[in-house]
C-alpha cells in the first residue's frame, strides 16, 4: 500500500484537493494539528498552537489516526500532513521538538510509513484567514519554506503541484503518481 503525504502552504487549498481524491475512491487520513486546534478553541484556549504540549498532542493524534488507516484495506491512502510537517510546525512555531516528536519521526523513517514523494501544495498568492489560521500571505511562505525545508532534510522529494483550478490539481497529483509508481 502507498502512503502518500500532500502538504504545503497553509490556506493553499489541500482540503480541496484531498475532498476529490476521497470521491474518487481513495483514503484520506485528515490534518491532525487542525482538529487539535479546534477541540482546544471549544474548550476555551483560543491560541493552543502556544500551549506546551500542542505538539506533542498534534502527534499522538496523528499516530492514532495513521494506525487506524493501515489497516483499512485497498490501495493509495493520501495524508493531510505527517509528522515531517508537525516538526517543520515545531520549528515555525519557535517550541522545542518534544520526545515524542522525535520517536514519531524515527519510527516514520524506520518503517518507510510514507511514500518519498511528497506532494507539494503551492501557495495560491493569498491566505483567507480561519480561527485556527491566523497567518499572513508573508507568514504563510515563511511555513512553506521551512516545510520544504524539513522535508529536504529527511530526504523526501517534494512535488509541487502548482496553483490552479481544482481540477488541474488533481490531474497533476495523479498524473505524478503514475510517475512514481
């Protein structure tokens, strides 16, 4: 089975991306940061990205959800983030790398959980803003780069899959997974 992680800009519109590969038949394994984000907003902590175990917490999550979607049978799975992102997060957010970070990350490299190719979400030139992004067009490449950044580090290609239409997108996503398969 392929593992394959789409990331990118924040706002650049991955969600729309992964919707039409999910109704295309594929698995989609959602962001884990966002939805930590959103239990915390409801739970009173409107800025829990500060809190010191967000990153720690954005793991577990993203763990559970990864160990669940292993199971499920069939074949390309496509994942909203990994924890590559959640380190590049650490990183933009100035919090240290958590040990649980740190296992996450060697136990992604030892079992080869994720497909090498990464698939790169460009930033569309702007940013609308959300209660769980609240970032700039300026911030916002400031992420990109340390995302891809990360990503180099830990030896994955990133594709990028330029702005456009939605469905261009998604023809660029599968005509390169064609390419590597």
């Amino acid at each position: 089975m392929k593992r394959y992680i789409l990331t990118g800009t924040p706002g650049a519109g991955k969600t729309a991306i992964l919707r039409s590969l999910e109704l295309d038949g594929h698995t989609v394994v959602e962001e884990a940061a966002t939805d930590v984000i959103a239990l915390r907003q409801a739970q009173g902590d409107d800025e829990p990205w500060t809190g010191a175990s967000f990153v720690a917490d954005v793991v577990a999550l993203q763990r559970r959800r990864q160990e669940r979607a292993a199971a499920l049978p069939g074949g390309a799975q496509f994942y909203d983030r990994s924890p590559i992102c959640t380190y590049a997060l650490a990183t933009y957010l100035g919090h240290p790398v958590p040990p649980a970070l740190t296992r996450e990350l060697e136990r992604v490299e030892e079992r080869r959980i994720y497909d090498r190719t990464v698939l790169f979400v460009c930033s569309p030139g702007f940013v609308t803003p959300t209660a769980a992004r609240r970032i700039t067009h300026e911030e916002a490449l400031r992420f990109e780069r340390i995302h891809l950044e990360a990503y180099t580090s830990f030896g994955y290609e990133c594709v990028p899959i330029p702005p456009g239409p939605l469905a261009d997108r998604v023809a660029t996503v599968t005509e390169r997974l064609g390419r590597h398969r």
